[in-house]
C-alpha cells in the first residue's frame, strides 16, 4: 500500500459526487469524512451534471435505483468524462432483475468509467459468465481472476472484484489484497462505502493500481482494526470502531 495516496487525499479533502442509494447515504457520508474525504449528494438531474464537473470524482451506485436516477447518473458521468474527472461504476444487484441490468447496460452506453466495482456475481452478469446470486449478494464460486480481466478488457476499462481476496485489473495487470474482516459482511453498505473511499484516492496523480491497491488495502487493514478492539462483540458494535478506524494512520492499522 502506498500511504502517501491516503495522505494525499486527506490533505486534499477532494470532494466525492455520490449517487448512490438510499439506504447507504448516511453511513457513506460520515465513512469518507472520517477517511478524510468530502461528500456530497445530488440525485436530481436538474443538478447532477453542474454537481458532477465540480466535484473531484464521482461515484455512480445502483443500489436502489429508480428510473429517474438513470438520466442523473448519465448527465453526472458524461461531466466527469468531459472534464477528466474519475468515475466509479458501482453495479449494486445488477444480476437481480431486468431492470437493474437495462440500467447499468444504458450508463455504460454513455459513460466512460474509470472503474467497475463489485462483487463476483455483479461483475460476472456483465461479461456473461455463469455465477451463483442472491439479491445484491454474491454466493457463487468460480474464478475471480477470470471475471475481472474480461470486465476490463469488455468494457476498455479497470475492473474491481470484491470478495475475501479483492482483484484488481487494469492494464492488462492483475493484483490481490487479502486484507479485510467477515464483519464487513454483515453491515449494510460496506461495499458501498469502499466505492465512496476508491474514488477518494482516485483523485491523486498516482497510477490507478497504486490508487486501487490504497483504498481497498487501508479499507480492509480498519475493518481488520475495528474488529478485533475489546469492545466489539458483533456487527452492531463493530460499525463504530470500524468508523473511527478509518480515520487512523496507516501506521497505526498496521501495528493493529
């Protein structure tokens, strides 16, 4: 991990465009101030592409998605693209329900992402390999490896699978990451959350896989953190801990 990425942002405080979810948006919010970045939602069309072309990224989450989002997320995305800014692609359930799937095929039509970000089952539906899901949940196995290369090689872009090993492609290059915690599992939105913390550190001029390797890295080294103070006992208790650990040093997470 390279800890100058999260000084970087934290000395930036870039400001983070969100259209995401519902159920996730204040759990976002208060996750990436505590990371040291700046959010903001705007869902409404009317604004999402003045929003978009002055933020410092911006992250495009389908988790609840409702027809009047698309046109949103298409107007922000283009802006970002207009103005070189990056965009995180966060396919939230796409393998659930038609509709779900029409709405991601229709952004990628019209926005060029920096990264597509999700679990196995999510990233496999867009590139046709057969996986096992339920809901927004991703209960197959296979080759993660195999699904992150064709995402990015489909859709000329990165691609970030997430799961107990996290694959990073781009470039033709392939990293892992094995940090992180099952309690990560059992709270609504972490992986929502690390979208929000990816595009934070993909707003230095680093390279995308030294960005990409930062943020899921110190994301799984303060779930890590937070799980094992004596004081948490299950998901409830670990939600608090694992805020206040995003906020620490590398350093410090690493001593753990």
């Amino acid at each position: 991990m390279d800890k100058n990425i999260i000084n970087k942002v934290r000395e930036n405080q870039p400001l983070i465009h969100h259209l995401t979810n519902q159920v996730v948006m204040n759990f976002t919010a208060n996750g990436l101030l505590s990371f040291g970045g700046t959010p903001v939602m705007a869902k409404s069309e009317e604004e999402a592409s003045d929003m978009a072309a002055i933020a410092d990224g911006v992250l495009l989450n389908i988790g609840t998605v409702t027809a009047p989002d698309i046109p949103a997320m298409i107007a922000a995305g283009q802006a970002a693209n207009e103005n070189e800014i990056p965009v995180v692609l966060d396919p939230v359930g796409v393998a659930a329900t038609p509709f779900r799937t029409t709405a991601v095929k229709r952004i990628l039509k019209e926005v060029n992402p920096t990264v597509i970000k999700g679990n196995a089952g999510e990233l496999a539906h867009l590139v046709q390999i057969p996986w096992k899901t339920k809901g927004v949940e991703s209960v197959g196995d296979g080759n993660p490896d195999e699904i992150a290369m064709k995402v990015a090689k489909t859709y000329q872009t990165a691609a970030i699978v997430t799961g107990k090993t996290d694959v990073i492609c781009s470039g033709g290059e392939v990293l892992h990451n094995d940090t992180g915690n099952p309690n990560l599992g059992r709270i609504t939105g972490a992986g929502c959350l690390l979208g929000s913390v990816l595009t934070a550190c993909l707003t230095t001029e680093d390279s995308f896989n030294e960005q990409a390797l930062a943020a899921v890295e110190f994301y799984g080294l303060a779930a890590d953190f937070a799980a094992n103070q004596t004081n948490v006992n299950g998901p409830g208790t670990f939600i608090p801990r694992f805020m206040d650990a995003l906020s620490l040093e590398p350093e410090e997470l690493e001593r753990g």
